[in-house]
C-alpha cells in the first residue's frame, strides 16, 4: 500500500477523533451548566422577608430649603440632610444637618482631591440667574431651589452609596457633624 493511503487513512481517523472529542466537550458542558444551576438554592421569598428591615441600608434626603438673609443683604439658601443607616462604618446612625450649596462643593472637590472614586457632578451654579438687574428672584426662586434640591440628593445618595466612599472622613463629616472643619486631617475611617 501506498504512502498515500496511509496518509488518508490517518486522516479519517483524526476528524473521526475530533468529532467524537467536540461532541463531548459538548456534552460535558451541557452537564457542567446542568449541575451548577442545580446547585443554586432558590429559596422562595415570604411576605416577612420582603417586608423585613433591610440587611443593610443607607437613607439620605436633601430636604427643607430654607433662605436666609446673611451678612450684608447677602441671602443664601441650605438644605437639611438626613442621613439614616445600619451600615457599620458609620457610628452615628441617624443625623441631621444643613449644609449650603458651598459645602457640597467642598465634599466634591475633597474627594476629588483625596479618593479613587469618580466623583459625579453637582447640579449647575446657575451663573445667569445670579446676574443683577433680573426681574426675577434668581437663584432664590422656589422651582430652582427645588431642582437644585433634588440634583444634590442625587448627588449625595450616588457618593455615599459608593463603597469606597463610605470610608472617607470628610463623608462621614459633611453628613454628620454640624460644623465641617474644613482645616481636617483627609483619611479613611476605620471599622472597629
């Protein structure tokens, strides 16, 4: 017989091989899928535990606007921030402060500066509503506070929700302390 032959006969063999071998790569991967989905326990929930507290849970509202005349017919307007959770890096579980719009800025470019987070954005300064000679209260117009409200809810529920986040003293100061000591030492808090 021919080396050609030989050489076609070995052939046939070897796609009759790969064949075989490709089906059962199939077939395991069929079972391997099988089982690990068979090993999931789907435990079906029960009205408790759809309605039972949260494991964990952090609760932020940026809420009650209030306007103030300051210094000089300077007028200024804060929000009072309401922070609640079971969360152990925090050892305060319920707080309240008010903050103006400053400080929010502050707690941005701190963690900008000091954090691996991507910081994101605060809403608009509104620099054309604050221009003199308009006929309408400008940045003090109730809709606008209100807009404004809302975007540093956001903004302040999307910082504190992040992990990394809630280790940083200047978070743990804006959302706790009644006054923030801008001269403070930046670092993380520690579990303990």
């Amino acid at each position: 017989m021919s080396k050609l032959f030989y050489f076609h006969l070995l052939l046939a063999v070897f796609y009759k091989l790969c064949d075989c071998l490709s089906k059962y790569i199939v077939m395991m991967a069929e079972d391997t899928t099988a089982d690990a989905t068979r090993r999931l326990n789907v435990k079906k929930q029960t009205l408790d535990d759809a309605y039972a507290a949260p494991a964990n849970f952090l609760e932020i509202d940026v809420v009650n606007p209030v306007t103030t005349m300051g210094v000089g017919k300077k007028r200024y307007t804060d929000y009072e921030v309401r922070m609640r959770t079971n969360l152990p890096v925090f050892k305060v579980k319920e707080s309240s402060v008010r903050r103006r719009y400053s400080d929010f800025e502050w707690l941005r470019n701190e963690l900008e500066r000091d954090s691996k987070i991507v910081v994101p954005p605060l809403p608009g300064k509104a620099l054309k509503r604050q221009l003199p000679f308009r006929g309408d209260d400008g940045i003090f117009e109730e809709e606008f506070i209100e807009d404004r409200r809302k975007g540093l809810e956001v903004f302040i529920n999307k910082i504190a929700g992040h992990p990394l986040a809630q280790n940083e003293r200047c978070l743990h100061m804006f959302l706790q302390e009644s006054v923030i000591d801008k001269n403070y030492v930046p670092g993380k808090i520690r579990n303990t």
